[in-house]
C-alpha cells in the first residue's frame, strides 16, 4: 500500500533468556504513522518485545529492523525513538524533580557533556504544557500521583521529538478518565505523523483508538486491525479464558468470563 519502508520489522525473531524462550518466531512489521497496540496476559513477553525493538535485548534468532536499519545498530537514529518503560522500571526514591526528567529525554541529543541550551529548554517546557504537567515542573518525582507521573514520562518522550514512541503499559496504577485522555492524546501524536507502539492490558478500550492490535504470547498469536484480529478465538488462545465481543460500530466491547480453575 505505502511505499516507505515499515518503521519496525520483526523476521522470524526469536528471544531467550538463558535457556528459557520468552518469544519465538514473531514476525510483525509496523508502517509509518500507524498506532499500534501490544497486547497479552503478564509474563506474555510484550516488554521483551519492546526491548527487542530498542535494540536492549538480543534476539536468539531472526532479524530485527527500526527504520529500515538493524535495532542493534541505530546509531544516531536511535534519538528518534521516545520510549516510556513500564513503570516498575522506575526508581520513584531518586531525587529529581520532574523537569529534570522530562530535560533527559534532551541527553541523547546532547550527548553527556554539552550542556541544555535554549532550545532544549523550550522542547521541556512545551512538552510538559501539552501533557499538562507544566505547573508540577519544580516537583519531586516521587511527590507526583501515579497519572501525573505517567505524564512527565511522557513529557520526556515527546521532548525528544521521536518520529517512534514506544510505550510500556503506560496507564498502570491510572483511573479509566486519565487512560483515555492518554490514548487521545497518542491519537494526536499519532496524527501529526509519529508512529505510536503501545503495550496495553487495557484490551477493550484501547481498541477505540488504535488501527492495530498485536496479540502476544510468546508467539504471535494474531495481528491486524482490531475489530477483525479481536475475535473470540485469539482471545481464548491468548488469555485461556472465555472471551466475547459485541460489536457497536467500529468498536469491540469485551466481555471476559474467567475459566473455572486458574493456572
Ligand atoms: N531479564 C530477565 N531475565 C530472565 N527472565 C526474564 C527477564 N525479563 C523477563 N523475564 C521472563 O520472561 C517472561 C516474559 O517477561 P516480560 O517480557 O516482562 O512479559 P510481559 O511484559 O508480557 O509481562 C516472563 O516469564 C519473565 O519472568
Ligand atoms: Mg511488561
């Protein structure tokens, strides 16, 4: 359909640690300006995947591209990738206010001994007016709520005018009114040409805003738009649970009726 090259390709990509595999065989492709989300039960390995795609994670087997090049071997394009990691990755005790954090999203463009300049300065503080965290700037991190906090993260990935935001769960610990002011929002970014990949739980509601969903476990178990990949076998296969969706237009609602006996 496009003739630009898919932003992410996943041949045949196989991911272990020691000697227990955590992926096998996931080959997906993502155009430019798409949105898409990543979606699986816990241990499913959708945050292996994204640190297959940023290039942290070494595949055992199979290929990984980000822009057309080899993940391991961006170089200066891997400024181009936002990325907010899962929450738990985080270290709420460090001492820093949340400009600062949203100023590190600046440090791979600076490199580590040039200082912020003006520019960067400006790129913070816009960032941090279109999340609406701008009057928290002098706050402690670890003084923020949970919603607010998922915004400086954010914050910092947009300050680094990514072409690529990769998101890890990134409405966790968040109330369903902030979740989908978020998922607007990615639809914004979406719009203005980033191309949004987004791990999610949040099956139901995240389906409204994405134009594709990835199910993961271990494998790929389905991938294409949501109102055809979400269907009731792929949720079976995915969670091990009864799954059902009532269409209303474009978008499912899902009801999910948990088996008797839980692994
Ligand atoms: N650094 C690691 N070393 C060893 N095992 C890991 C590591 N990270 C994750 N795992 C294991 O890999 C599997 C997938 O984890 P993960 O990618 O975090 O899944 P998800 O994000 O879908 O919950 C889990 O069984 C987890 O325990
Ligand atoms: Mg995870």
């Amino acid at each position: 359909m496009s003739s630009k090259p898919p932003v992410i390709q996943l041949e045949g990509v196989t991911v272990a640690y020691d000697t227990v595999q955590v992926l096998e065989d996931i080959s997906l492709s993502v155009a430019e300006g798409s949105f898409l989300a990543i979606i699986g039960p816990n241990g499913a390995g959708k945050t292996t995947l994204v640190r297959t795609i940023l290039g942290l994670v070494r595949p055992m087997r199979g290929e990984v591209r980000v822009f057309g090049r080899p993940a391991a071997a961006l170089g200066r394009l891997r400024r181009q990738i936002g990325y907010v990691p899962q929450m738990h990755a985080v270290d709420l005790h460090f001492p820093v206010r949340a400009e600062d954090v949203v100023m590190m999203g600046r440090y791979a463009r600076l490199g580590l001994f040039r200082r912020p300049g003006k520019a960067d300065r400006l790129a913070v503080e816009r960032a941090m007016e279109r999340l609406g965290v701008l009057e928290l700037r002098r706050r402690p991190l670890g003084d923020l709520s949970g919603g607010q906090r998922q915004r400086v993260f954010l914050a910092r990935a947009l300050a680094t005018e990514p072409r690529l935001l990769v998101l890890d769960e990134p409405t966790t610990g968040v109330d369903t009114h902030t979740s989908r002011s978020l998922y607007e929002l990615l639809r914004d970014f979406q719009q203005e040409g980033i191309t949004v990949l987004m791990v999610s739980h949040d099956v139901g509601v995240v389906s409204q805003y994405v134009d594709g969903v990835a199910c993961v476990n271990r494998r790929l178990v389905a991938h294409g738009r949501p109102e055809v990949v979400l269907t009731d076998t792929t949720m079976t296969e995915m969670y091990g649970c009864q799954a059902m969706f009532f269409h209303h237009g474009k978008a499912p609602h899902m009801v999910v009726r948990m088996e008797e006996q839980e692994q």
